[in-house]
C-alpha cells in the first residue's frame, strides 16, 4: 500500500530559483535562506519519498486568463519547465507516477473533488523551486530523486479555495493515496507564501509575527488553522500571501498529531518571507 | 446578489476578483503571449502593431505603451501577468516594486533587507487617510 509518510511547507519564491540557476547562493544576501535547508536536504536523503505529491500554483505561466481551474491534476508523463518570459529553468524534467496520478484524480472525484485532469502540462517556478530547495542543484540533464505528481491551484484570481475546502481535499488525497496497492514512500509538499504583497503601493509587506503563528497553528491546531478567511491573508500576510491555504492540503493530508522536525524562516528572499516546515507522521 | 467585498478597505492593493479580471482580460492575455520568444521578438520590433492582435481599450493601450505600471493594475491588470512585460524589458519582481511603491530599486531594496514593510498602519485605507 503507498503512504504518505511526511508534510513539508515551503515558499517557491522564484528569485530562489533564479539564484540557485545562477550559483550565487553563498552571497550574503542569500546565505541564510539557504542555510536553512541544509537539514531538509540531509531529511530529504534519509526520507527517500518515491513519489512527491506536489501542490502549488502557476503564476500565470502554463495558465492564462482563458482558463482558471481551481485543481488542476497533473496526470502526463512528464511536465518540462516552462519559459516564464526569461527562459526555462535549467533544471530536470519532472517525472510523473502516471497509474497513482491517475488512481487519484479517480478517487478524489468519486470523493466529490470535481478536479481538472491535466494531460499535457508545463510547470513554472512554483513547482521546480521547491524540489530545487529541497534536492539541491540537479544538472537538467540529470534526473529528479522522486516521482512528482503537481497539483496546482488557483491561487491568482480571487477566490482561491477556502482553507477549509484545501484541508479536506488533503484528507481526500490521503484516502486516495492510501488506496493504491503500490508500496511506495509518498511525501506531500504544499507551497506558496509566506507573507508578500508584489503589487501597487503595499508591494513589500511582511508579517513576521503572523507567519509564525500561522505555522504554529498549522503544526499544533490544523483545524483551526484551516477556518482562517481569505480576507485575513490578503490583509496580514499581502495580497499573494493568499497562496498559504495550499500548506492546509498538505496538512490534511497527515496525522492529526505530527512531529515537527525542522523548521525556517527568514526575510527577505527578494519581495517575499521565505517559510519552511518538514511534519512527519507519527503512525 | 452582489458578492460582498471585505477586502476593499486594504490600502495600495488590488485584489485581482473577477470583476477586475473581466476588465483586465485582454490586458492580461497580452502580457502573457510574451512568455514565447516569437512574440516577444514581434512586440519589441513593433509594440503598436503587436498590440493591435489584442482588442485592450485605449487607457489599457497607452498604459502598456507608456509602461504605466500601477495604471494597469487600475485598469484590470494582474501583477503576475504584467510581471511577464517587466520581464520583456529586463525588469524583475524586486525592481518592478520598486516602482509601483514610488521608492526606486536602493531603497525598496533596503527596506526589505531590513524586514519589509511594516503591517503596522498599512492594514486599513483609514490609516492612510483614504476612504
């Protein structure tokens, strides 16, 4: 049977990526973002997920204006990089586990999640910098460490799913994901945030307090955590900090009770607080 | 039944609602064609003849031309979408802040080194004196 063994949260500011792509990582500027995944990267080596289920948002990238789903499954083979306007990562191709992608959009939808199945598909930023963080640099003609399948979510046009409807869809992965008659290590990430406003007057708010207590009540109270309103993020934690409802999936996707075993924040990575946490399951 | 909208009151902000999102549609259908490198090519070999592929209205025209950065935002635009223009023109997320705050690259920069901006006084439109 797979099972989902861990959580991690992390942003996916594209900056991230960019300094990665560019080797300027021991800068001072971004030292410290990226001493705080040392141990993730250590994590990661000793976890050895066989599979990612990956939950993030375009950024207006792979999706335009013509087409707004609020779950999008990734079910094809693979998913190349995209050209954000100055070029694809210069990272791998993302693999897909194609038959439990496919077992859950099946599930989930049977479940009463009406997702968008998404059979050709390219991936922005939001996708690639959270496995850059957390592998480290993979030369793009190399492969990823695990299997990836993306499930990416409106997080652009106001409304994005309440918390509580990411919490259950997470609950609803799990019982899919748990139904596959596969052996396989699966770890799901959720991404996005932390605090940051990219636009108009506001651009460059930061709410360190809030962050913090935002991942307190996510590791500890994850319920309660899922009932905060939209209108909360957008004005404590920037009109793109709406983009944490996606850490609720991977929440409801573990235990009530889980072992937090890492955890970082730093601001600034370019206009955003970069968050990270890694959850395991206890069971 | 209108929605209501409660986030109205946050200061320099446009929360990108479908109301916005109709306005700004061919706005922002324009941004992100400039994700492939043939249409950048075109746009920058000739802006008003690539724009005329999208039936954006005049303001939302000149705003592009005139690269009126926080004009789209009023006009319908989106930032993740207008991000892909600064691109074309070699301006990134940060620096692209530092415009639409009025505060140029050096001092946003700064500011954000030394933590952000600061949610004190920046929660309501009354804390900066609008309605």
């Amino acid at each position: 049977m797979a099972r989902i063994t861990a959580g991690v949260g992390c942003s996916h500011v594209p900056a991230i990526g960019v300094a990665m792509d560019t080797g300027i990582t021991d800068q001072p500027y971004w030292q410290p973002v990226f001493k705080g995944f040392e141990k993730s990267r250590d994590w990661m080596k000793a976890a050895k997920p066989d599979v990612i289920f990956l939950v993030y948002n375009d950024h207006c990238t792979v999706f335009d204006a013509s087409c707004i789903p609020t779950f999008a499954l990734g079910c094809a083979a693979e998913f190349h990089p995209a050209d954000e306007g100055w070029g694809p990562r210069p990272v791998p191709v993302v693999r897909n586990h194609q038959k439990l992608a496919s077992h859950i959009a099946q599930s989930l939808i049977l479940d009463e999640f009406d997702i968008t199945i998404m059979n050709e598909m390219e991936v922005d930023h939001g996708l690639t910098v959270p496995l850059s963080v957390m592998y480290g640099e993979i030369d793009k003609d190399g492969e990823w460490p695990a299997l990836v399948i993306p499930l990416c979510v409106n997080v652009v046009q106001y409304p994005a799913p309440t918390g509580n409807r990411c919490f259950n869809l997470g609950r609803a992965v799990r019982r899919a994901i748990e139904s596959f008659d596969e052996e396989l290590n699966v770890v799901i990430f959720g991404t996005g945030g932390m605090s940051h406003q990219l636009q108009y007057k506001r651009a460059g708010l930061i709410n360190a307090e809030w962050d913090k207590r935002f991942m307190d009540m996510l590791v500890n109270d994850p319920v309660a955590a899922s009932q905060i309103p939209h209108v909360e993020y957008l004005r404590e934690a920037g009109s793109e900090g709406v983009e944490m409802v996606m850490w609720h999936v991977m929440r409801g996707a573990l235990d009530e009770q889980v072992t937090e075993v890492h955890r970082h924040y730093h601001v600034p990575a370019s206009n955003t607080a970069v968050g990270h946490v890694i959850l395991e399951n206890r069971g | 039944m209108t929605m209501k909208k409660d986030y109205e009151d946050i200061p320099g902000t446009f929360v990108f609602d479908a109301d916005r999102s109709r306005e700004g549609y061919h706005l922002n259908q324009f941004c992100i064609s400039l994700r492939q490198q043939a249409n950048r090519e075109a746009f920058n070999a000739d802006e008003g003849a690539y724009l005329d592929r999208f039936p954006m209205t005049p303001e939302q025209r000149q705003a592009v031309l005139s690269r009126d950065w926080n004009g789209m935002l009023a006009l319908g635009g989106n930032v993740y979408y207008t991000s892909k223009l600064a691109a074309n023109d070699g301006i990134n997320f940060q620096q692209l802040a530092g415009i639409m705050t009025g505060m140029g690259n050096e001092a946003y920069r700064e500011m954000m080194v030394k933590g952000g901006r600061s949610i004190e006084g920046n929660r309501y439109k009354s804390e900066w004196g609008e309605e």
